[in-house]
C-alpha cells in the first residue's frame, strides 16, 4: 500500500488517507494549505515517523505558494515562519524536522530561485523522499530475513506499518519479508491504547494482505510470553538517541522489559533517518503529551467518570540495553549501539 500519501501538483492538494477513521471508513483527507497538514499531523489523520516527516515535506511546497500569496515582496520571512510551523507540529519523531531540515537545505542551494521555481524543486525533493522511504523500508525488511525463522509468532505495538512510512513499514517490513520469503509467521497486534492504532491499522493492514494477526489486550503481553506464544517482539521508533536508546508508542518500554524477562529478542526497526545521533542519550528525546480527553473516552464514547484527569504520555524511552538489535536500512546494528550508530552514513 502505497498511495495513502499523493500529491497533486497541478492542483496543489496533499490528499492523505484519512487514519483516524480506519478500519470502518477509507475517506480523504485534502490539505491545500500549510494549515490544513498541520492539523492533519496535530490530529493524526496521518501519523508515524516516516509519514509525518514526507507529508511535512509536501506541505513545505504548499507553504512556498500561499507566503508568496500572502506577500509577494516578502515571501521569504512568511516561507521560514510556516517552515517552522510545520516542523514543530509534533514534538517526538525527529523525522518530521528532519524532512523539513531537507527542505531548507534545498531552499539554501537555491536562494535565487523565485516562489514558483521553489515549489518545484520542494515538489521534487518531497516526491525523493517519499522514494527514498520506501526503498529504506525494504532494506529494513532484507537486513531482517535472518531474525526470523518458520513458523515465529512476532509481537508487535502501535503501527509501524506502511500507513506509518510512505510505504511498506518498518517493523511491518520485517512480518511482509519474511512472509514474501516463504516463511508462515504470524503476528500479535497489542491493540495500543488510547488511540488503538494496533486494533485498528496493523490488523487492517495485515488482514487485508492476508498476513495471519491477531489482535490482543495491551496488558496480556505478560501472560502470552509466559505461554510461550511470541518469539520476538518487533517494533518501530519514533526518534533513537546516539547510544541506541528509543523512543516509540507508549507501552512500548513495558513490552521490552517483559521480553528480557522471558528472554525473547526485541528488535527495534527504523531507517537512520529515526536516528537523532546529536542527542547523547533518550532523556534528551521530547515526549509529547496529548489531551486527556483521548484517554478518559475510547472511539469518542466516554469510560471515566467527567472531571476524572488522565495521563497521556504518547511515547516512552525504552533503554538500549533491552534492545537485543536495531535493524535499519544500512543494515543490523548490534550493541554496543554508540559504536555501531557512529559509523552510519547520516549522508546518504
Ligand atoms: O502516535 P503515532 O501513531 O504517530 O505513533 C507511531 C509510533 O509510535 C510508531 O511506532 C513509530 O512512529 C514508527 S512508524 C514506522
């Protein structure tokens, strides 16, 4: 699944599949201006790493047009001030500044370049990383071939799937390889409360290709270990530090601790572009924190009683020293992760 992110150039729409509403509703969500991929991001009609960071890329090229719109003479103060609207949108994943980061560098190499011509070339580049994402998710998934054998339960948290990326996944890169390569696997979803993204999008998206899931309470992780069911655990990140710590979907900590436990590999899968290598270490990663309200009710009905406050933390720091590999698209890096992290092209 490939088209969920589209960009239409002539008519300057980003047209998202709208996440929120899966699996119930396949609706498009259509950004035409700098805006509206805010608020797509805020409210996570498209979400995970990868895709925030090529949707954010797409939205700088509507930024380019409506500051030259709004100023034509100073266009350029507008664009930079939108820039940085767009990569502030959510805090946690490093691919949404990052993707943005792109965008200015290409703006530097150009600085003569009308707002026309800087569309294009923002167009170009987006349309490149979205490319780029794809192919590292499919390194990710050939690196991995060796960490799965016939018959494997794999576990898995949240979505880290091909809604998450421009295409194919991270983790769900690792379950799609080893199922194109023969092997009969099969996946655990945890259903990844509050806002359900395993229930609702790594069943969908497996179930659909026919990928064997099956969905489960977040808190009987323990117990299916205990039971012998899940042979490794694979999930996604949201921002890696230079000494491997990660940060992913709330829960994801607790999952790592009882796979030490039961002594079951837990592998991390992301492409470098996840890897913050200037932050030391995970207490340095931004933790986004959400409303209340998307804990206190499920699917908008509301479980707790009114005025009850929550905890929404939508991310935890899993410590690299639960993290048996991280498998990315330059291959698997093992640990001791600040050795392996500082020899990566951040380059390429
Ligand atoms: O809040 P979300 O749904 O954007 O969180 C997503 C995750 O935590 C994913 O596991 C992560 O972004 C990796 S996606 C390839």
């Amino acid at each position: 699944m490939e088209d969920h992110i589209r960009f239409d150039s002539s008519r300057h729409v980003l047209d998202l599949l709208d996440q929120r509403l899966l699996p119930a509703r396949e609706k498009r969500f259509l950004c035409s201006t700098t805006a509206d991929v805010i608020t797509a991001i805020k409210t996570m009609v498209v979400r995970g790493a990868p895709a925030i960071g090529v949707s954010a890329a797409f939205g700088c090229a509507l930024a380019v047009r409506e500051a030259a719109a709004e100023n034509r003479q100073d266009w350029q103060a507008g664009l930079d001030r939108k820039l940085g609207q767009l990569a502030a949108s959510r805090p946690t994943a490093v691919n949404l500044a990052w993707a943005v980061d792109r965008q200015r560098s290409v703006w530097e190499s150009a600085q003569d370049a009308d707002p026309e011509r800087l569309y294009n070339l923002f167009v170009s580049k987006a349309l490149e990383m979205q490319a780029e994402d794809i192919a590292s998710c499919k390194a990710i998934g050939k690196a991995s071939l060796e960490l799965v054998h016939q018959g494997d339960c794999i576990l898995t948290h949240c979505n880290a799937g091909a809604l998450a990326t421009a295409g194919y996944g991270t983790a769900l890169a690792v379950v799609r390889a080893a199922w194109e390569a023969g092997l009969r696997i099969s996946v655990i979803a945890d259903e990844t409360r509050p806002l359900l993204q395993g229930a609702r999008l790594t069943c969908w998206e497996l179930h659909k290709e026919g990928i064997p899931v099956t969905l489960a309470c977040d808190n009987s992780c323990a117990c299916l270990m205990s039971k012998g069911k899940v042979q490794l655990v694979v999930v996604g990140a949201d921002r890696i530090a230079a000494n491997g710590d990660t940060a992913n979907k709330i829960g994801t900590m607790g999952v790592a601790l009882l796979a030490r436990h039961f002594s079951i590999p837990f592998y991390v899968a992301a492409p470098v572009s996840t890897i913050d290598p200037a932050l030391k270490n995970g207490a340095g990663i931004p933790i986004e924190q959400r409303s209340a309200s998307e804990v206190t009710s499920v699917l908008d009905r509301q479980i707790a009683p009114r005025g009850v406050p929550a905890y929404n933390f939508a991310f935890d720091v899993t410590p690299a020293e639960y993290i048996t590999a991280i498998i990315t698209d330059q291959g698997l890096l093992r640990p001791p992760f600040d050795r392996a992290i500082a020899r990566l092209d951040f380059n390429r």
